[in-house]
C-alpha cells in the first residue's frame, strides 16, 4: 500500500472543515493517488469511529491520524460512507484533489467511480452516474501548498413527487 502522502493534504482542520447555516458537516477528503481517504465528522472522535463502522457494516479498520486530527479510511468505501452519511446528515462535503493541467478525455467519461485526477474531478464518470440521487454545488478550487483541491457540497435529492 501506497503511504499517504501528508505535504498535500488540507492541514488546518478548523480552515477545512466547512460549515453551512453555522454548522458543521461531515466531510471526506480525496487526496489523488493515495489509498485512504480522510473522513471528519461533528461528533466526538470514539462516536466517529462507531458511526463509520456502523455505515459500512464490513471490517474496515479506521486509523485516527494526529496530524489532520481525523480518521484515515480505505477510499475503496467512499460512495457506501458517503451515502450513509447522507442518509444520516443533510449534507456532505466532499475535497478533491485534482490536476488542472489533466484533460477529462473519453477514458475518464467511461470509468465508472468517483475516483479521478484530472479536471472533472469524476464529475464526467460514467456520465456522473455515481452521484446518482445527489444535488451538488461545487465550490472554488484552492491551491494547497502547490496541491489543487476543491470542495463539492452533496445533499440528498428529493424524491420525485407522484404525479397528480
């Protein structure tokens, strides 16, 4: 496994972590290349680990990393978190790390998963097609020491109402 790679990562937790209305949501981190993804939630740090265990349901083994003062999870569970933090939650911020100079090309809109380095940022994977069932607002892209990232605000979709 690839270490995480700490130089890019969004350090200041208070600076990252976005509010909305005044309150705190969750939010998971996207570092490009890295195996782990970094997931902060507003509850304390044991209720994080719980809640994280509890939506995904599998053996997933959580590292509390000291220095970005989060948990540290496998992103091959980042959809299954996302959506059950979303079941849990209104909203969640999700930070990419992302290469501006990287073309989307036909490659990237037929991969499938929200995994990506260039400019969409996997919005254009398989036609956004994970996100199925998410309203999203993008916000801007930040240079992080020399690293770009950029914070997508998702909210659960409301159903369709029945027709009349």
């Amino acid at each position: 496994m690839k270490p995480m790679v700490r130089a890019h990562m969004p350090r200041n937790v208070p600076l990252w972590f976005p509010e909305w209305e005044g309150q705190s949501m969750p939010s998971i981190a996207l570092p490009a290349g890295q195996e782990r993804m970094a997931v902060w939630i507003p509850v304390r740090r044991r209720a994080t680990l719980r809640l994280i265990n509890e939506i995904l349901a599998v053996r997933v083994r959580p590292d509390w990393d000291d220095e970005l003062e989060c948990w540290m999870v496998s992103r091959g569970h980042f959809t299954a978190l996302a959506e059950g933090l979303l079941r849990r939650y209104p909203r969640v911020a999700v930070a990419r790390e992302f290469n501006r100079a990287e073309a989307c090309t036909a490659s990237c809109k037929n991969a499938s998963g929200p995994y990506c380095t260039c400019s969409c940022q996997a919005r254009n994977h398989g036609g956004g097609d994970w996100m199925a069932g998410w309203r999203t607002t993008s916000g801007p892209a930040r240079d992080v020491g020399g690293f770009w990232w950029t914070w997508l605000l998702a909210e659960k979709e409301a159903p369709p109402r029945p027709a009349a």
